[in-house]
C-alpha cells in the first residue's frame, strides 16, 4: 500500500519530509503519543516506528490493518500454462529479485514475531505461506525453464549430427 491507507487511519498527523510524517502512535496511551514516525520507501513498502517502543503489528492492529498491509501488492505476471519452448522467456529479474525481497522481508518480520512469543494473525500467516510458495515457484520454474532449454539443445543436436 502507500502511507497514505494507513496516515488517514492516524491522527495528529503531520508531513516531515518528502515521504515522512509523525503521528500519534494508535497503540499506546500516556502523555508522549505523538511519536510515531511513518517513512514510506521508494517501493510503497511503509516503514513504522514508535518511540515509546510499540511493534509495526500493535499499531496496524490498533488501526484496524494488517502487517502485510504495509507492503505494496506485488503482481505476478502468469503467462499461462504453455510451456515457452524451446525459446526462453525473457525473465524481468530486476522485479522478480525486488519481489523475492519483499517475500523474504515479510516472513522474515512473521517469523521474528513468532521467536518473540508475539501473535500473528491468520492473515499474516496465509500471507507468509504465499511468500514462500511464491519465491518456490519461482526458483522451479526457472529450474524447468533451464531443464526444457537442455533438452531441447540436445535434441537440436541429435537430428543435427544425423
Ligand atoms: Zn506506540
């Protein structure tokens, strides 16, 4: 998502910067709420950080959205079932690296809140089992794609040579 779901779920907001802003930390009571600091990353990811010390979950929690909602919706391209043989695909790694980045971030913050004993809700969890499956599929299409390339070499070589 951008900041912007989220800083209309907040008060007391106020632009800081470019792509920063301050705001009352939803998750805590007490005099010194004003201390959250939202950054949003040149990819849409939203960066959380309270002061007072609460965790990105307790305050998309306390908003009403869930952790993954702080990451931007990553589209996956299906070409469908065919099989690109025997010319390979041309493969737009640069998004599929910065997508497998987001995935492994995201079940990177899952698991750290699982090691601290914190909850995670059924949605961060399905989204966690989607990262992973996703970043599977991936490294085994690439695997098929490169195996279907061989043979279709060695077969180009085979009728070749007769
Ligand atoms: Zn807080």
């Amino acid at each position: 998502m951008t900041a912007a779901t989220l800083l209309d779920r907040l008060e007391a907001v106020r632009q800081n910067g470019p792509a920063r802003w301050r705001a009352r930390c939803p998750a805590h009571d007490g005099k010194n709420r004003d201390v959250l600091s939202i950054t949003e990353a040149g990819d849409g990811t939203v960066l959380l950080k309270c002061f007072a010390g609460c965790t990105a979950l307790e305050i998309v929690g306390a908003v009403g959205l869930e952790l993954h909602d702080l990451f931007p919706r990553v589209e996956w391209q299906t070409t469908g079932n065919h099989m690109p043989l025997p010319k390979r695909p041309r493969t737009d790694w640069p998004a599929l690296i910065l997508a497998c980045e987001r995935d492994l971030i995201l079940v990177k913050i899952v698991l750290t809140m699982v090691s601290n004993g914190e909850p995670i809700s059924t949605e961060d969890a399905a989204a966690c089992q989607a990262a992973a499956t996703r970043v599977y599929r991936l490294v085994q299409e690439q695997r098929d794609i490169d195996a279907a390339g061989v043979r279709a070499e060695r077969r180009h070589r085979e009728t070749g040579t007769r």
